[in-house]
C-alpha cells in the first residue's frame, strides 16, 4: 500500500492545496502532520498576534479534518526529526510539501529534504503561494526585478496563472494515527489576555478567508482603485493574514476576480490585481536578496546617521502617544486589531524612520510582533521602501507629513475618532493636528494639550529638514 504524509505550512486551506491534491491522487493512505518549528526561523519565528493567527488557523484546518474523518497530526522539534519519525512510525513512502520562499524556510527545507531522501523517501514540492515563481521572472539580462512596473509587466506576459484545484473531499485517512501533540501544548495562545480585539475583528481559517473574499468581491471590489485610501472606510480586503497563513491561494484570489463578470472587471479589480503583484513583487524580491530582512537592498543607506538614543521615542511610536493623531490611531489600531490600514502603515513607518530617525529595522521587528499578517517578504519591503533604501523605494525625498496626510485621507476625523477618543469632541479642522487648536477651541472640547493628549514629540519642519539632507548627503555619495 502506497502511504504519503502532506507536511502542512503556511498552506492551511484544503482547497487549491497541489501536494494535497498529488497525495489523495496517487496515494493510498495519507497522513496530514504540521511540524512547529518556530526555532527554524531563525530572527523571525512567528510573532505573538502570529501565534495567536496560528493557533486558531490550525483549529480550523484541523476541525475541517476532522469532518472529513482523518486528523491532523501535529508535532513539535526539529522538522527533520519529527518527520524521519513519522515516515517510520506510519511506514511511508513519501513526503509531499508546498513551497515557501523565506532564507530560513529554504534552507532548512533543503536539509529536510535530503534527510527524508537518504532515508530512502520520495519528496516532491509543489507550487502553490505564488503566482509565479520566483526564478521564472527575470529581466533581460537575466536579473532579478528590483523595480515594481517592469516586473509586473514582465509577470502579465507570462501564461495566466493556472485555475484552482478543488478542495480535496475524501482525504483517505489512514486505518490507524500515530500519536499527536495537542494544540494546546503548542502554547501559541497569550498567557495575559489581550487578544479580545483580534478575536472581534478576525475568523482566521479557511472559511473565514473565503467569506472575506465573497464580501470583497460582493461590496468593495468594484470602488476599491479609490476607497483603498481611506482608512475609516471598509475599502480594502483585508486577506492579508489569509494569505500570509496560506489559508486562501493568490490563484484562487486571482480567478476569483478574474471570474467576474466582464462589465464589473472595471479600474477596481485591475487596482486589487495590482497589489496582488506587490505581494509577488515583495516575495521575489526575498527571494533574490535574502538578506534584505536586515539590511538595505542598497548598501549605502547603512550610512543614514539613525538616532542613537532613541528608547523614550520608540515607545512613544509603539503605543500611539507620539501626538500626530493620524500615526498614533495607526499603532493603536494595530495594537488592538493586529491589523493596520496600508495608508495609515506608510504613514507610521515614514515618521519613524524619517523624522524620528529610528532605525526601519526597529519599526519592522515591532510590526512583525503586533500584526496578525506579518509577513517577512511583505514588511521588509514595506520597510525599505518607507525607508527609502529597498526595491522600488519612495524617493529619498518623500516624507509623509501626518498632518497633511490626515486631512486628506481621513478629512471628517472618523478614523481618528475610532482610535484616538481622547481628540474627539475636536472640531474636524483641529483633530488633525490639536496643538496648533486655539484656546477657545481647547476649552470648548475640554481639551488640554499635554494633559488629554501628548504634545507632539519632534518638530515636523526641522526632523524634516535633517533628515532631507542626511539622505540627499548619502544619495550623492
Ligand atoms: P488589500 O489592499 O486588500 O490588498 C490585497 C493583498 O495584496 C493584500 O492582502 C496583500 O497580500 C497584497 N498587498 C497589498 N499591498 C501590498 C504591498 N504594499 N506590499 C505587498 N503586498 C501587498 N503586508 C503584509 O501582508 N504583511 C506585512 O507584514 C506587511 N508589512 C508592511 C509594512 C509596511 C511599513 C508597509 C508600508 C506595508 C506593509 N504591508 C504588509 C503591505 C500592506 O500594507 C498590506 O498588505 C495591506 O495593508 C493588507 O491589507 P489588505 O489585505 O486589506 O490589502
């Protein structure tokens, strides 16, 4: 009897799952293990809204499992180790996985996979988180992309990525289960209970992931190219933490907007698609320069003269007490939702890097902590390219002004209201800026600068200007 083990990811979704799919094809009996190895992620093992994602996405898968009458067999320890063990221990044959494309994930997949063959298994690996893969898109010269535009373009002239698979129905369980760790025992849940905002805003899992899809498309989708700006409204698919875990694939994402009809497939879509390609923009970028998740993408930017003593600031950032309204509901909607307008993110990441002169590296290690989708490739190129020194940056030149910013995208103050409660009875023409409020107007709200709500905590125009030169200084050098 032929045996296979699908050895799940950040794959968590049985549907449109290739090594799923070969295995429940060409394989008998089929076991279904999920190894935590967060110490094989080197700097970046999950994050605490991660685990808090992870545990809940693995009830899910598992409950899904379970429906269909097998398990899911979970293990802790070194990959290598806990599937050696399991081959032994269910007698298989081979070892099927889908691809990640993160430094540590591959390297560590490359020892596994030559374990598991000295052992005398098969193993295969399929694509399955990606449109495209990593090496099959290069420039002329035969380079990596390091610019947005071209690569998409190079990516649209590709064959269209290939349909979905169907959600695997009969899983052929095996007669009998090797032993299982429990959920519980991985201890990814908090021991302080922080998590009822997450709870409230998230259904992580595959279903979850499906029914945010459906109301994208349904309400969203066809005004996305403008609302996706504005953080107070509901214009933007938050799909993030489901792709990130895998639980719904970019090629069902991709079909599912492609299969709608053609007088809907307007600006909207196209926009949505688009930043689908930032996604794959950012993973062959990973994937090119591994270790861009710690250093600039150019080199020279090393040389930005980051602030040296910078505790009191950067906890000012991390708790949304930095006095710009805009940036300080942006960190506190991350803290309570593990989840960040992209606007807003932009506009966080530009003041710390910028007029703070924190290093990008700090606001990159306090998202990937915080946010429910962090995701290596993704945040280290939102990272450097707020920073100004990544692939397809923002222009050394461009810094947000959170003021500006605020009126702008959040005109009426909604979004600020949400978050920063304390500036609410501010007239809209004030809450984005309350320092500069007349007296008449404080007293009115009731509203004390430095008592309700910090003063801001660096000067816009000089932080600006010194960090304007520090970066043309190094532009030019
Ligand atoms: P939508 O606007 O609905 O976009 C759909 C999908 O496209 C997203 O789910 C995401 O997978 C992808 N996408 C959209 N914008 C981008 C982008 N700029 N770069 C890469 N992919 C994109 N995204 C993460 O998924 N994880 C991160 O850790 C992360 N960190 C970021 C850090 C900074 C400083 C910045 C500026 C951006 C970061 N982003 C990150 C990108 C972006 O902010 C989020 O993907 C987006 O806000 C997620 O919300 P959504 O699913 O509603 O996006």
């Amino acid at each position: 009897m032929k045996k296979a083990i699908v050895w799940f990811r950040r794959d968590l979704r049985l549907s449109d799952n290739p090594a799923l799919r070969h295995a429940v094809d060409e394989f008998e009996q089929v076991l279904l293990v999920y190894v935590h190895a967060p110490q094989e992620e080197g700097d970046w093992s999950p994050g605490a809204a991660s685990c808090w994602w992870l545990h809940h996405s693995l009830a899910a898968l598992d409950k899904k499992i379970r429906k269909r009458n097998s398990r899911l067999i979970i293990r802790t320890g070194a990959s290598r180790d806990a599937l050696l063990e399991l081959t032994g221990q269910f007698n298989a044959d081979a070892v099927l996985w889908n691809r990640l494309y993160d430094p540590a994930t591959i390297k560590r997949d490359k020892q596994v996979k030559k374990a598991l063959a000295d052992a005398g298994l098969t193993t295969r690996s399929f694509a399955a988180n990606l449109l495209f893969e990593p090496w099959t898109i290069s420039t002329k010269d035969d380079n990596p992309y390091k610019v947005y535009t071209p690569f998409w373009k190079a990516c649209m002239k590709e064959p269209a990525p290939a349909g979905p698979e169907a959600s695997v129905r009969a899983l052929r369980a095996p007669g009998k289960f090797p032993a299982s760790e429990s959920l519980d025992a991985l201890e990814l849940l908090p021991v302080i209970n922080w998590d009822d905002g997450l709870e409230a805003a998230w259904t992580p899992g595959e279903d979850g992931a499906g029914a945010r899809l459906d109301r994208f498309l349904e309400h969203a989708i066809d005004v996305y190219a403008t609302s996706r700006d504005y953080p107070a409204q509901a214009g933007v698919s938050r799909l993030s933490p489901h792709l990130h875990f895998g639980e719904i694939s970019p090629r069902q994402v991709w079909h599912a907007v492609k299969g709608m009809s053609a007088a809907r497939e307007a600006q909207g879509a196209k926009t949505f698609l688009k930043e689908i390609g930032w996604r794959e923009f950012a993973h062959h970028v990973l994937y090119h320069f591994p270790k861009t998740p710690d250093q600039p993408l150019y080199e020279k930017y090393a040389a930005f003269p980051w602030r040296k003593r910078h505790g009191k600031l950067l906890k000012a950032w991390q708790k949304g007490q930095t006095g710009f309204p805009i940036v300080d509901a942006g960190m506190r909607q991350l803290w309570a939702t593990g989840w960040m307008h992209n606007r807003v993110r932009m506009i966080v990441a530009s003041l710390l890097v910028k007029n703070l002169r924190i290093p990008w590296q700090k606001g990159a290690k306090w998202f990937w902590d915080t946010l429910v989708d962090a995701d290596l490739a993704n945040n280290t190129l939102g990272w450097q390219w707020s920073a100004g020194c990544g692939a397809d940056a923002a222009p050394y030149f461009r810094i947000f002004n959170p003021v500006t910013q605020s009126q702008k995208f959040d005109g009426d103050g909604k979004y600020l209201r949400k978050w920063v409660p304390e500036l609410a009875a501010l007239p809209d023409k004030w809450i984005h800026e309350p320092w500069n409020a007349p007296r008449e107007v404080c007293e009115a709200a009731g509203f004390t600068i430095g008592a309700d709500y910090p003063a801001p905590v660096v000067d816009m125009k000089e932080s600006r200007a010194d960090a304007l030169a520090a970066l043309k200084a190094i532009k030019d050098s």
